[in-house]
C-alpha cells in the first residue's frame, strides 16, 4: 500500500540523496512532498518523472496527511517543528541529533537494532520520532555488531577520516573550491571549516568538550552503546580530511574471547549491509574515491592486533550521505511498513 511521506531539508545533501534513494528502492509512495527554507521555497526536482515543488516549511497543519517525514534540516528545525511533524500521526525520522539521546526515541540502525523502531508504531507511544545515528557511528556499528554476535565486544578505539561531505552540500563545494583557488594561487576563502581543508587535515569535527572530547567524538560514545544496547567502551578521534564524500574509519576492538581475523572476515562478510574488500597483496583495501555512492559498508585490512591478545584492527569505509544518512533513513521506514496501522 502505498504511502504519504515528506522531506523536510529537501535541498541539502542528504535530502537530495532522499530523494535518488526512494526512487531507486522504489519506495511505496502515494505522494511525496518537499519543504525548506525561504531560501529553498520554489526551488523544483524531478521524482520519477514527476517534478516536485520545494514548499516553505511553517508551523501548522502541513502534515496532517502524512505518514513518514524525514527530517535533513538540523537539530534546530527538528526541535522546533517536532510538534507539528507528529502531532497528526506521522512518524518522524530524524537525520539530526536532537532526539539521539533521548530515553524515550528509538536510536537504530536496521540491521542490528529495527525492533527498537517498533516502538513508536504502538498506540501507547507518546511522540513517533525515530533517530538516525550520526554517519560515523552507523558505519563503525555494523561491522561492530558483526563481531558482537561471535563474541561481546568490550573496547573500541576508532579514528576516523570524515570527508567533506559530512559537513553538507556546501562545505564539498567550498572544498572544491578550495583546490582551484590554491592550484591558481588565488587567496583561499575558509568559511565552512575552521580552516583551510585542501591540502590539510583537521583534528577537529564540532565543538571541544569539558573533557577535550568533540561533540562529534562524544557522539559515537554514547550512540554505539545505545544502538548495540550495551555498555562498551568506545573511545574516538575524528578528522576532517580532503576528500570530497565517503569516510573512512580506522577501528580497534578488543573482544572477550579472541577472534582469528578469519572469523572476522567470515562475519563481516555474512552481515547484511557490509561488504568484505581485504587482499593486501593485491593491494585490494576499501578507499573512498572509488566506494562514493555505494550502499555498503566495505571492510578490509582486517588483522590481529599485535598489542593485544583479544584485539582485532580494521579498516572500513562507507558513503556517509547514503548509508550514513539517507539509506538508513528509508531502511526504518521500510522496516516499519509491515506493522503500520492502516
């Protein structure tokens, strides 16, 4: 049966990627609507044929007939229109962080954690949102999950390197932009990162905490242990890096039995969503030039690790616009189809 749904933030990155997502799932949908800013208000897309009109989004009664919004717009907008997203029944699937934590909003990933969805399809629930994680966690959290399920996993130390397309639609631009300034020896504008991204790196995604943490750090703490409904350890230094989309992680684990990197590799291979890409010596390892706008996440450099008897190390990379956001935003739809009351 198909469905009413909306896309709030139609115009940045991820709600364009919504957009491509939905229509190549072929997503059962009667009728699909866009809202964003003045600025975006007028704007049109195509949608399997059809062209759809971006309309200003406003408090009011714009989804009373509807039954999945997803939210791109940031945690402001998610907070400030939350009420008027769900107040007539639909459910909200939020790509910010304003709800991650939340003890009463789900926080999933599909493959590991869809029951948790369910939740907010019952009558008893009190507000139908569902978080989608941060784009770094939901890629560590698969191939993590992989191995829970041989043995608990206790420890993880990750460090990722997070393109430019984590930061949106502009901040790849400006990164383009960037190189064609340097290469002409023209001054650089800095505006959507602390500083000049191409040609550098930055140690720095979002702001510091108390404890010398980023927020965007502190993020992948605290959603593993929510998503994975447990109490691990997960210790992060995250990095802005040159590429333009997809990120890349390096990933530590510490598990309670040891595990061979075969059983690794059998595991993360046999786990829907991950893919395996580890021949060394074929120097066959995952990079994000060539995995932008896969739906996987593709794991490789898989080996013991020689500090730590329990220890595993991997490396893995994945789309942060598509299965770190807008992919796993339409799977917890696509979850939830079967248990949707008509």
């Amino acid at each position: 049966m198909p469905y009413r749904a909306a896309i709030v933030g139609a115009s940045g990155a991820v709600g364009q990627e919504l957009l491509k997502v939905l229509a190549e799932r072929r997503f059962p949908i009667q009728e699909l609507r866009l809202f964003g800013s003045e600025r975006s208000e007028g704007q049109s897309y195509d949608f399997l044929g059809k062209t759809l009109w971006v309309e200003r989004l406003q408090h009011g009664d714009s989804f009373r007939h509807t039954d999945f919004v997803f939210a791109c717009a940031g945690a402001g907008v998610s907070r400030e229109y939350v009420d008027d997203i769900t107040h007539f029944g639909a459910v909200m699937i939020d790509n910010s962080s304003a709800f991650r934590l939340d003890a009463d909003t789900p926080l999933v990933v599909p493959e590991i954690n869809s029951a948790d969805a369910l939740a907010v399809v019952q009558p008893a629930h009190q507000r139908r949102v569902i978080a989608n994680p941060n784009c770094s966690t939901i890629l560590m959290a698969l191939p993590l999950e992989a191995l829970n399920r041989l043995s608990p996993v206790r420890r993880v130390h990750v460090a990722t390197y997070q393109a430019a397309s984590g930061a949106g639609a502009r901040a790849m631009q400006e990164l383009e932009e960037q190189y064609r300034q340097v290469l002409s020896g023209s001054p650089v504008t800095v505006q959507q990162f602390a500083y000049q991204l191409a040609y550098n790196l930055i140690p720095q995604i979002d702001v510091f905490q108390d404890n010398d943490y980023t927020r965007e750090e502190m993020k992948m703490h605290h959603e593993t242990r929510k998503i994975m409904h447990s109490n691990l350890a997960v210790s992060a230094t995250c990095v802005r890096v040159p590429s333009l989309r997809a990120h890349s992680e390096s990933v530590w684990v510490e598990t309670e039995r040891p595990l061979t990197p075969d059983e690794a590799r059998e595991a993360f291979a046999a786990f829907p969503g991950c893919t395996v890409m580890d021949n060394p010596q074929e120097k066959q390892y995952p990079m994000p030039l060539f995995l932008s706008g896969t739906d996987d996440v593709y794991i490789g450099r898989i080996r013991a690790d020689i500090s730590n008897p329990n220890g595993l190390t991997f490396w893995l990379v994945g789309d942060q616009i598509r299965k770190g956001a807008a992919l796993n935003a339409v799977q917890i739809a696509e979850s939830l189809i079967p248990h949707m009351p008509r």
